[in-house]
C-alpha cells in the first residue's frame, strides 16, 4: 500500500513538473509572440508560394464600411487582372494607422503597400518617410501624368516621386442659398463683397458665418483659403523658402495679413463670438438647421453638411474670394498609396498602382464610385457632386494651392491655432505674436 | 522520511517556484520597465518618433521646455485642476456618505444613482457634458435662460477663465461617486460605542462628527485624497475629448501636453523630457503629500 502510495506520488509529482514546465513554456511562448507579429491580422511583408503566387500586404487608414473599396472591391478586381497575385488588405482607422505603421516600419515588417500624406502632412508624410529611406521611387509609373503636376509635386522628395494622389480634396464655404436668395445676395467674388454680404445677413438678423472653434484644426478651414488668395500667388515658394529661412511667418504682408482678414470676420461678429465653445459637429448642426447663413468647411464633411435638418434647404459652396478678386481654391491632392522600399515584389506592386490609377480601369472606376475622393481625371471625373464644380474648374485651370499645413512641419498649425484662439478669446495676443509664435515653432520644428 | 523531509521543504520553501515569477517579470521589464528607461534616454535626444537618424541634444529639450512656458502653464493648469477636485470632490462625497450613512429611506438607491455616472466611459460624459455646456442652446444655457437670465452668452467651454473649471466639474461630477462608496465604508467601520460615549457626554452632531468620526476615518481621507491627488495630476481626458486643450492653452495640463508635443508636433524627444519632469514633479508632490497626511492619521 506505502509502496503503492510512493508510486503515486512520484506519479504526481512527475506530472506536476511536466504542467509546471508546460506551463512557463506557453507563457513564455506568449510572451515572444506578444513581441513578434501575428501575420493574420496585419500584413508583414510579402510571401511566395511554390507555384509562383505572390502575396502582396496593404496597409491603409479608414473604416471599413459595407462593400468596403479597400478591403473587398480592391482585392477581388486585383485578382481578376493579375490571377498570380492575391492582394491583402488591413484597414485601421486613422489613429492606429499611425501607430502600426510606426511599429511596422521600425521592426522592418511593414506592408509592400501603405498610405502616405501628401509633403509633409502628419506622421505619415510622404517626405518623412521618404527622408528615412522607407519608400521606394514610383516616377517611372504612367499613371502619375494622368493625376497632373498639382498632385505629383505634393508626393515629390529630391525629385522623385514616392507617392500617389487618390483625387482631391478641397475647402471653401458652404452657404445657404435659400438664405442668400431671400436676402437678394450673390456668391461675392471679392473680399469687400464678402464682408458686405455677411454685413447684409447680421443686418437682416441673421448668423453670417458658424465655426466651431473649440475643436481648433477648423480655423484652419477659413484661414488656408485666405492664405491661398494671398500669400502663394505673389510667392509660389513661399512655403519652401520658410525652410531655407528667405522668408518668414512674420514677413509684412502675408501671414499678419491673412490673419487680419480672417479675425475681421471675428471682430465684427460675422463669426459667432461663442465659437470657441461650440465643437466642429455642433457647428455643423447649427449650420445644417438653417441657424446660420454660412460655414467654412471641407469637401470631406459635404456628408454632414447635406444631412437633414431642422429647416430644409439648398446648399451652395464658394471658395472665399480673394481681395483683389482673383480667387484662388484652396484644394489638397488626398493622400495615397505609395511602396515600403524593403518590398520583396516591388514590380508587382508598381503594377498593382498603375492598373488601379490608370483612368479607365474597373479598378479606378470602382474607386471613383466609391465616391471617397474627388477624382479628377478619367471615368467617373464628370460624376462628381455638381456642388464642387467651381473648384474642379479651377483646378484644371491651375488656379488651385495646396493647403499650407502639407508644407509644414507638423505642430506649426497647433500653434497657429493655440495662438489665434488666444486672440479670439481675448487673451491680449496680437497678430505680431501670433506670426512670431509660429516662427519660432517652425524654427524649432526644423532643428529636429 | 528523506523523501518526506524534501517535499515538504518544497511548501515550506518553494524555491523553484520563483520560475512561475519570471513571465510576468518578463512582461513587466519589456513593456514596462524597459520603455520608462528608454524614456530617459530619448529625452536627450532629437527623435521624432519615425527616423532613428536622430542626434543628441543633451540639455536642450529640458531647456527648451522651461524657457517657452509650456512647462509653467501645464503645471499651474495641472495643479489648479487638482486642486479644484481634490477639494470639492473630497468635501461633496464626504457629505453625501455622511447623508447615506444616516439609514434614510431609499439609501440604496441614491447610493446606486450617486455611483452611476462613474459607469460610465470618460468619452461618452466628455461628450455629452458639451453638449450640456453648449453656448445658447445647451442645458445650462437652456436653465439659465429659464430662470430669466441671458443664457445666450454662456460660453463656459469657450472661455479662458471658466473652461478649465467646468470640465474640472464633469471630472468630479464622473468620480464623485467612486469617492462617496470609500467614505461610506469608511463610515460604516466606525464603532457605534464611540459615538454613543460621545451622546453620552452630550456631543452635539457637529461634535460627533469632528471629533469621533473624521478621526477614525482619516485612513478613508488619505485614500481619497491621495487617489484624487493621482487623478488630478494625470488628467487628460476631458482636455482631450471636451475642450481640446483650449482656448488657447487654458485646458492644456501636463499629460495633455505631452501628448501634443509626442503625436501632433511628432518631437517624441522634447516630449520625453516634458514627461521626465512631470514625473518628478508628480513624484515630488505625492511625496510630500504622504508624508504630511499619514503624521494626521489616528489610530484607535
């Protein structure tokens, strides 16, 4: 019987080392996977088959909706034209787009195919990233011509090109034509008739203009179109030369100016003075329920701004003129695709941006009906919201500049903007202090 | 007997089972310890988070940081929120615990009712807290409109002297109940003899309370205090999701800054000084203030 009992214990002891040991392995096994990578749920380079079919990854920023371009059209239209390549696509919003593709891209792992933001707006600049050697040079695709000059230069980093536009967007005023007819008002084409036309609705007991400044990136919405009448047409390299220091924010005559203009609109009350505390989608409504006659917004929320109402009514959008009547849009070539230089098939994923951004391929017209972007060129460029067709004439007229934060160093409009709701708030800030403050953010900016 | 002698020298002594430590050790040095060391050394640094070509600054980051008062006005914002809810939150909660503790009728559901909005996540009350101070139409907006006043020019999100208390109040308003729940089990633990002694002796209420019952849950306070200390020192989400660090830099406190600085203006280095500082500052008051409040604590 003790005999018996010795056995067992021996039994179970053998068995509680083998669970201990098997045990830390799997725990330790987390660990290491924890740190590593899991190829289901991003992609992580690029594999081959033995018959000769490749897998080509695709990291991109959005939110998968129903029937999805990215995520399902895409891949499906992809395999249909090259049978060999099966195209994996992983869409995260923007955030945490940011954030796996800083990861990927420091551990080595990163897609064959990301996104990329025109010049140098945000993490994922298309010159940063270029600058740290991670893309590869896409000028030789013939796809790029079709985009136009607008677009390629915005992707463009020591003269070559690293990125492509997906269409464009744009920023302008949207107005309330109802509101505009029964005060016999016009779409004005200079500044001064701007300011009579908001000066006609406040008259007439009307809001002229909703902002929600509390969210401030929407100041930027007024102040980038003031800036693109203003400042690039008398200097195209105004924003390059604040890089080599031959010009400065506080230059006489181009950024006091744009910010005088635009806090005119605040100092007579044609912006609401509670704009500071009313968020960008609280504006939105405000504007949507026919509470005010005007709201400076983007052609990304056209969405939003055509949602229903407390009151119904047409809805218009003009580019803010300029002073001397030559009106210039403030519209951005969009983000776009662009190829990690570490790609093991970096043929295969040229072919896949060219067939995608020829013009007339099923992809590129399932793209343009995805009705996301603005496309400007080839099938689907004559469907666009008739809403835009003022600034797409202008565009293809070249009367367009990009929007000024893609020229800068990221964090020079926080400042911008921290700086001029100092001043809206009545915090004594001057404009003197405002363009001295964004100078010195973009000193600081460029030493890094 | 030897073999007995061994196994139990394993209970008593399990030396081996130090192994069974080391995978959380493992996770706690690589995401934990490791990357709070790295934040020392990007510190010094120029990294912007994207290119690891960055250069050494040595001291530039800390001095820059001091010298264009971002640091001054993210501490005074920081210290002025945290003392904002250290105090109301702390006295409110206490009161309500005092009234719960009384056995008036329907305590468990005020108790529930007073706990609810701690439920909730901070996106969801930050959210709907602007729209409750919404300039001209929001509910305050609205209640002082009622009352026959001009609640059209209420901006309280919009302007520099009152933003950074009213989302100091939708803090407390979220946490006062987590406040509340610690006091009243605090209260409850009080021996009812004391207090009878004290009626005994002819205590009036005040009485009671400022000399039986504050005393004894002076371990409570310092919890509270401490934790609402931590929080207020930390705070970031209701600058992020209501105002934004605005108008201007009125909401800007020291996490959110950091976060600016580290994901908008992409200087992950300037940031890690930022964040070096405010460890030593949060580190430096919670010291001080431990020290200060346990020399109070009673002990029956």
């Amino acid at each position: 019987m003790r005999k018996q009992t010795a056995v067992f214990e021996k039994e179970e002891s053998k068995v509680k080392k083998f669970l201990a040991s098997l045990l830390v392995m799997v725990l330790s096994l987390a660990v290491l996977t924890g740190c590593g990578d899991d190829p289901d749920s991003f992609g992580h380079g690029s594999e081959e088959s033995e018959d000769g079919d490749i897998t080509i990854t695709m990291l991109f920023s959005g939110v998968a909706t129903e029937d999805d371009f990215q995520t399902m059209i895409l891949p499906k239209l992809i395999k249909e034209k090259f049978p060999n390549i099966t195209l994996e696509v992983t869409e995260l919003p923007d955030d945490q787009y940011y954030t796996a593709l800083k990861t990927k891209l420091a551990s080595g792992e990163c897609p064959d195919i990301i996104m990329v933001q025109p010049k140098y707006a945000g993490t994922n600049s298309v010159i940063s990233l270029a600058q740290a050697g991670y893309l590869l040079d896409l000028s030789d695709l013939a796809c790029l011509d079709l985009a136009g000059d607008a677009a390629k230069q915005s992707f463009t980093y020591d003269g070559k090109v690293y990125g492509i536009s997906q269409g464009a967007a744009m920023l302008g005023a949207f107005y309330n034509k109802d509101m505009f007819e029964a005060n016999s008002l016009e779409v004005p084409t200079t500044w001064d008739e701007f300011l009579n036309c908001c000066e006609t609705l406040q008259q007439a007991g009307i809001q002229p203009i909703v902002m929600g400044d509390k969210d401030a990136y929407v100041m930027q919405f007024g102040l980038y179109q003031i800036a693109a009448n203003e400042i690039y047409p008398n200097n195209p390299t105004y924003d390059d030369e604040l890089r080599t220091g031959e010009t400065h924010f506080t230059d006489e005559g181009t950024w006091d100016k744009v910010l005088e203009m635009y806090y005119e609109l605040y100092e007579k009350g044609y912006i609401n003075t509670s704009s500071l505390g009313l968020g960008a989608s609280q504006a939105m409504q405000m504007f949507v329920d026919s509470e005010a006659a005007m709201t400076f917004d983007g052609s990304f929320n056209l969405q939003g701004i055509n949602a229903a109402g407390a009151v119904d009514f047409e809805r218009g959008y003009f580019p803010i003129p300029a002073e001397n009547g030559d009106t210039y849009a403030a519209m951005a070539p969009g983000g776009g695709p662009a190829v990690y230089s570490g790609t093991k098939h970096p043929e295969e994923a040229k072919a896949i941006l060219d067939y995608w951004f020829d013009g007339e391929s099923p992809v590129y017209e399932a793209y343009s009906k995805d009705g996301n972007a603005i496309v400007t060129y080839g099938v689907g460029s004559d469907k666009n919201d008739p809403i835009f067709d003022t600034f797409l004439d202008m565009y293809r007229d070249g009367k367009a500049w990009y929007w000024c934060n893609q020229a800068w160093p990221a964090g020079t409009e926080t400042e911008m903007e921290a700086l001029f709701g100092s001043m809206i708030g009545g915090q004594g800030t001057t404009i003197d202090d405002i363009t001295s403050g964004m100078q010195r953010k973009l000193e600081e900016l460029l030493e890094q | 007997m030897k073999n007995k002698n061994k196994k139990s020298g394993m209970l008593v002594m399990p030396n081996r089972m130090y192994i069974f430590a080391v995978p959380a050790l493992l996770l706690f040095s690589v995401f934990w310890i490791y990357p709070v060391l790295q934040l020392f050394y990007y510190s010094f640094t120029n990294f912007n988070g994207i290119n690891y070509n960055y250069d050494f600054v040595g001291f530039k980051n800390f001095a820059r940081i001091i010298s264009e008062g971002s640091l001054l006005n993210s501490i005074l914002n920081t210290l002025l929120y945290t003392l904002i809810i250290v105090v109301v939150s702390n006295v409110i909660g206490l009161a309500l615990a005092f009234m719960l503790n009384m056995g008036l009728k329907g305590t468990r559901f005020y108790r529930t009712a007073v706990y609810i909005p701690a439920l909730f996540s901070a996106i969801v009350v930050g959210f709907i807290w602007s729209y409750v101070y919404m300039p001209s139409s929001g509910m305050v907006a609205s209640i002082v409109d009622l009352f026959g006043g001009e609640g059209k020019w209420l901006n309280l999100l919009g302007n520099y002297q009152t933003a950074l208390v009213s989302i100091a109040a939708v803090d407390i308003w979220k946490n006062i109940g987590t406040t509340m729940i610690i006091y009243l089990a605090g209260l409850q633990t009080v021996n009812e003899s004391y207090v009878e002694a004290g009626m005994i002796d002819g205590c009036t209420d005040w009485q009671l309370i400022k000399y039986i019952k504050l005393p004894l849950i002076s371990t409570t306070i310092t919890i509270n205090v401490v934790l609402n200390v931590i929080a207020g020192l930390k705070a970031f989400d209701f600058s992020f999701i209501m105002t934004n660090g605005g108008p201007g830099r009125a909401t800007n406190t020291l996490m959110f800054s950091i976060f600016q600085m580290a994901f908008n203006d992409q200087m992950m280095g300037k940031a890690s000084a930022f964040s070096v500082v405010s460890f030593a500052v949060i580190v430096l008051i919670t010291i001080i203030m431990l020290i200060h409040m346990n020399r109070k604590e009673v002990e029956f």
